[in-house]
C-alpha cells in the first residue's frame, strides 16, 4: 500500500503542469509572479531536503511541521492580485493546488522515518513498507522539484522578459 503515499505527489505535479501550460504560458505572468512562483516552489524544497538529509527525531518532526506551515501558508501570498489577473478556472485550480500542498507535505513527513528506519507506529511502517522505492521517490522528488524551480527562473526571469521587451 506504499504507493497510495505517492498518490497525492502525482496529483499535484499533473496540476501544476496544467496550471503552467494552460493558464500561464497563455496569459504570460507579471513580475510579481515570476518572482513569487520560484520562491514558492524553493519553499517547497526546503520541506523535501529537510526529509531527505535531516535526521528524524521528534524535535525535527516538530521543525519540519513548521516548514511545512510556513511554506503552506507562503504559498498563498498571490491570491490576493490572482483574482485582477486569472479567470476563474485558474483560480479553482489554485484552490485545489492548496489542497494538495499541505497533503503532500504530510505524505512526505510519513515517509521520512520510515527511509531513514526509523521505528515510529507500526501501522506506518506496514503501511509504508518499501524504503528502497519511497526513499528513490523523495530523492526524485526533489531533483524534479529543482528542475522545475530552474525552469521558472529561467524562462520566465530571462527567456519570457527579454521577449516582453523586444514586443514593447
């Protein structure tokens, strides 16, 4: 049943690419976004390293809970300026993006003890009993999520400006 954990993962990345290619490459995105938008994903980041080379402790449990807050509540900073800028779609696609952020978080919290073995309730490590996989799985996880931030500031910084000026 380790794999109902990834679940969540797959759901979001999926949105995520139609957020980029449906409603951002279509309406192009403003500064503020081009900035927001990477920061955002590197808060997401920081959760995912933090589960993938920090130790597992309850203290630690604790500091990562508060990453993860941080980062769930981060996210949302640019709802107030999307309602001027998207259209309705795009506005419940976010919605449910900040559904499944905090859910992901919480799947990756769940697989952080049980790839560094350590013993936490059984019922997690019968439920989530493929180290190998779901220690691979985050470690994936976090290179897409750097290739994905790389791609934001790239395209939208440098390739999607410079092209916004020569228009201009």
């Amino acid at each position: 049943m380790w794999w109902l954990a990834l679940i969540p993962f797959a759901i979001q990345a999926l949105a995520i690419f139609f957020d980029e290619v449906v409603f951002h490459i279509q309406r192009g995105l403003p500064k503020w976004e081009r900035i927001g938008h990477p920061l955002d994903t590197f808060t997401v980041l920081v959760c995912m390293s933090f589960v993938i080379w920090v130790p597992f402790s309850s203290m630690n449990l604790l500091f990562y809970g508060l990453l993860a807050t941080f980062s769930t509540i981060f996210i949302t900073k640019d709802e107030f300026v999307h309602n001027e800028h998207c259209p309705a779609t795009e506005q419940w696609l976010h919605a449910f993006l900040f559904i499944l952020h905090p859910i992901t978080l919480i799947c990756a919290g769940f697989i952080w003890p049980v790839v560094q073995d350590v013993e936490v309730a059984p019922w997690i490590h019968s439920w989530l009993n493929n180290k190998a996989i779901l220690g691979l799985f985050l470690k994936g996880q976090f290179v897409i999520m750097s290739l994905f931030m790389l791609y934001q500031i790239i395209y939208w910084n440098f390739i999607y400006a410079r092209n916004q000026q020569r228009i201009l």
